[in-house]
C-alpha cells in the first residue's frame, strides 16, 4: 500500500471503483473513463510502480493478469471478436497512474 497512490486506495476499498472481479492477488474494476465499449483494469494487489520496475520473481502475478484477462473477455463475450491488452510504461508512454494496471479494451461493432 502506498498512502498516495489512487489505485491502492481503490483495492483497500478507501475509494470507490465498480469492481468486477477481485481475489487474493488482483483486482478488476472499470475504467473510470472507457475509451473502448469495454474497458476494464486488472490490478495487482501489490503496488508495483510500472513494467520498468518488475523481475522475474514477478512472473506468476503479470500471467495471472492476462489469464484474468482473457477470462473477463471470455464472460464478456468479446474473446472472439478481439481485444486489446495495454500497458501503458511511465509518462511517454501514457501512463498517469503509477501502479502497474493492464487495460482490457474491447466490445467495438
Ligand atoms: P494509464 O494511463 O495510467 O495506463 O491508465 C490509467 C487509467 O485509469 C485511465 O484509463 C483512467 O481513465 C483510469 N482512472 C484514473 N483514475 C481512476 C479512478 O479513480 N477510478 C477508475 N475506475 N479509473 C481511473
Ligand atoms: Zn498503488
């Protein structure tokens, strides 16, 4: 938990998100401001900064995420129309929120 990090607070239920799924290691909730139909973030509990800042020993928790991922897809019913998975890495990247989050984007006609 870092004290001023938005998406900690959101996991510690500090602030409010419409979460769709959540268990022992992550989290998924809405993107406050979809920019695709669907758009989903799956977050780890664990505050982790951005890719830059991940090892190897983080292995388990990123495949977690994409399976998390294409789970959501598939009870979306967008898993055989196509997707995105995004992540954005530090501020050229576009990320403006500095706990690793990957964007499921989808649901477009
Ligand atoms: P980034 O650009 O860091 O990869 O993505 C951050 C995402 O978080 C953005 O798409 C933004 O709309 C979303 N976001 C920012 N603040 C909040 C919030 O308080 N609640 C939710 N649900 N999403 C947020
Ligand atoms: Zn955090």
């Amino acid at each position: 938990m870092q004290s001023d990090c938005i998406f900690c607070k959101i996991i510690q239920k500090e602030l409010p998100a419409d979460f769709l799924f959540e268990n022992e290691n992550l989290v998924v909730f809405r993107d406050i401001n979809p920019k695709a139909p669907v758009h989903q973030l799956i977050v780890p509990r664990q505050h982790l900064r951005s890719i830059n800042d991940i090892t190897i020993s983080d292995g388990q928790i990123l495949t977690e995420m994409i399976f998390t991922a294409q789970k959501m897809a598939v009870k979306l019913k967008i898993d055989r129309s196509g997707y995105k998975l995004l992540f954005n890495v530090e501020k050229g990247g576009g990320q403006v929120i500095f706990h690793l989050h990957l964007h499921l984007l989808g649901g477009w006609k």
